[in-house]
C-alpha cells in the first residue's frame, strides 16, 4: 500500500507589515475594534514586485530544500488560489516555470480558504493511486488585490502569503490518514468577489457596486465556520480510527479568533492545543493552514508521530479537513553540508533550464517557418 508523506515545507509572507493603526487611517477604525472582533494585530501586504506567483515560487523553493528534492523530479504543482496572477495561464504553470520543474504538470484550484486542505487530498490520491510519486501543493494568496480598502468589515481581515508543502510517495505508513471536503453552494453568495463571465469587469459594473471585492457577510462565515469545524473534525477522525482527544495539534483556517475559541467549545478541545498565527498574519486564504503549519513547527508545537489536523473553511462554501500523522521534524529535515550544496545547485540550475526550454520552441519556431517557406519555393518551383 501506498503512502503520501509531507516531506518539506515552506513558508514567504511579504516584508511589508500593515498594523491596525494604520488601517485607522484608511478606514472608521481602531487597534481596540478589530482585536475584539477578530484577534488580529499586524497582517503582511505584498508590494508592487509580489505577486500571488512570485510568493508560491519562494515557498515552493522552501519546502524543496527542505524535502532535498531536485524540482525536475516533481510530477506535479498544484496551486490552490482564489487570486492568481491571471484568469489564463493558470498561476501554477508560472510557479512550476519558477521553480524549474520541467518535467510536472501544473493546475489552479480555487476553493478559495479551503483550497489547500483540497489541494492536499487531490495530491495525496494522486500518490496512492501509483500515478505520481512527488506532489508540491502551494497555497498563495495575494488578498489585498481583490481589497475595498473603504469596507472596514473586510478589509482589516486579510493579508498575502504563501506556504508549501511536498508530498512524496512511500511504502512506509503514516501520512495522510483521512480526508474529508464539502461544499454548499446554495450559500455562495455569503463570501465572493464578484469578477468573471457572470460579472465582467466594466465601467457599468464599477458604478453599481459589483467592482472585482471582496464581499462578505460575517455573521452567516462565523456560523457556519463554528459548526463545519465541530462536525468535520469528528467525521475525519473516526475515519482514520482515532478519537478527538488523540489529535495532537489542530490547524484551522485562521480567520477569527472567535470562530476557533468558539469550535475549541464545542469539540470539547482545548483551545491551546488549536494552533493560531492569526494575532500577526491574519487571514491570508489558501495560504493560512499551509503559513500556520510552518509557524507550528518553528515554534516546536508539531513532531514526529503526532496526529496533525487541518481544517479550512470558506467561499463556495467550501470546507475540507486532513488529519495526518506527521512524519518528520525540523531536525529531521537537517541536512549535511554535500547535500545542501548539491539541493542548491539543482536551484541554480532552475533559471538555466528555463532559459534552454524557451530556446528550445525559438528553434522549434523558426525551423518550422523555414520548412514551410522552403515547401512554398518548391512548390512555386515546380508550378
């Protein structure tokens, strides 16, 4: 039987650090209001050069170092993102470009806050099924592009980031234990950015309030992020044979701290055993379990042999959960001084393998019109 195994990791949220107190000058506002509301202090805002592919690129670089995998020798990039770079191409064949993983296919998924937890089951089937034995799923958001920075219900929430994980195939057991998703879409309009063939982006939509923003109704996200997190978390652990009380460390989509303490109550779990970044981060989407699974780590909160969960919630409305049990430590990622020489020539490597494939189709391009131009004056020729 096969196994999917997260075997690297990383993590890039933006230099720039936004606090409440300068949203207050944006926005009717203050430090006191939303750290009630929401527990959020600080939140990373992506500058002009950040783009939602340029951070995956940096955490996928990350978390295959950490793994010591040769990026040539991924199978597939999965990006889950609700704020790609472009409606077409799709954000993770720029990441798989950046990363020079030549030879892996690459798709979007949008789930919008769950779409890591989707991505993650989507690789980890794709490694039990035998199709593929290395997987990098990335969750990355750049949240305040699709910002009103005029709607202080939405905007003191979200941040930009990226986080990254690699899956590899093994015979040995542990891994990903069980998965569960869901969607009710009869409720999707609860938390949307309206942009798309539905609602094109044009001057008529701009003037009646339907511009490419986040919309939210909170009340309704915290009622149903407070039940989805007690009901999945039961279903996902009976399935893999374990009780509530044998998860170790639950990481939640870190959208408010009232939504965790609240879900903390109803499992009859202790809250300091719910991981939360959110205080300093705050909601970066996709990107927040993969952000916050990193930050656990750093911080010693995960080892070797713990039940792991991770829970997302959000637009659609989706959610999904993951209960792994971890197979690694940061000390068991250390590698000696050969081998991360040799993981950092493979990088380097990266950018020459780029530039050679784009080469390649130049030629490709160019040999192609000189056979048909030399068809033409035979053709022309012979006539």
């Amino acid at each position: 039987m096969r196994y999917a195994h997260i075997t690297g990791w990383g993590a890039y949220t933006p230099p720039r650090i936004v606090t409440n107190e300068e949203l207050s000058h944006l926005v009717e506002t203050s430090d006191e209001w939303i750290v009630e509301r929401t527990g959020i202090r600080t939140r990373h805002i992506a500058d002009a050069e950040d783009h939602t592919s340029t951070m995956a690129i940096k955490a996928g670089r990350e978390a295959l170092k950490v793994a010591n995998l040769d990026p040539a020798k991924l199978d597939l990039v999965i990006c889950a993102t609700s704020t790609p770079d472009y409606l077409m191409p799709n954000t993770a064949s720029l990441v798989q470009d950046g990363l020079g993983a030549s030879h892996a296919g690459a798709f979007d998924l949008n789930a919008a806050c769950s779409g890591f937890v989707y991505g993650l089951t989507v690789g980890a089937a794709m490694l039990r099924s035998g199709l593929y034995k290395n997987v990098l799923v990335i969750g990355a958001e750049a949240m305040s592009r699709v910002m009103d920075w005029t709607d202080r219900t939405t905007c003191v929430l979200f941040g930009d980031g990226a986080g990254a994980v690699v899956l590899e195939a093994s015979d040995e057991p542990g891994g990903v234990m069980s998965c569960r998703l869901g969607s009710d879409g009869s409720s999707a309009d609860v938390l949307k950015v309206a942009l798309g063939t539905r609602v094109p982006l044009n001057p008529l939509n701009m003037v009646n309030g339907n511009g490419p923003y986040m919309k939210m109704s909170g009340n309704e996200v915290f009622r149903f992020a407070t039940k989805t997190m007690n009901q999945v978390t039961r279903q996902v652990a009976a399935e893999a044979g374990i009780a509530v009380d044998d998860i170790d460390l639950i990481i939640p989509h870190q959208a408010n701290q009232r939504i965790l303490a609240t879900a903390a109550k109803q499992l009859n779990y202790p809250i300091d055993r719910i991981y939360s970044n959110l205080e300093r981060v705050g909601n970066t989407s996709a990107a927040s379990i993969p952000i916050a699974m990193i930050d656990a780590l750093k911080e010693g909160r995960l080892h070797a042999g713990d039940h792991l969960l991770m829970i997302g919630f959000g637009g659609g409305l989706t959610w999904g959960a993951c209960l792994v049990q971890w197979s690694y430590s940061p000390e068991d990622r250390r590698w000696s001084s050969y081998k991360r020489t040799r993981q950092a020539m493979r990088m380097a490597l990266a950018g020459p393998r780029r530039w050679a494939s784009r080469i390649e189709r130049g030629l490709d391009f160019w040999e192609l019109r000189r056979r048909r131009a030399e068809r033409k004056r035979t053709k022309k020729s012979g006539g």
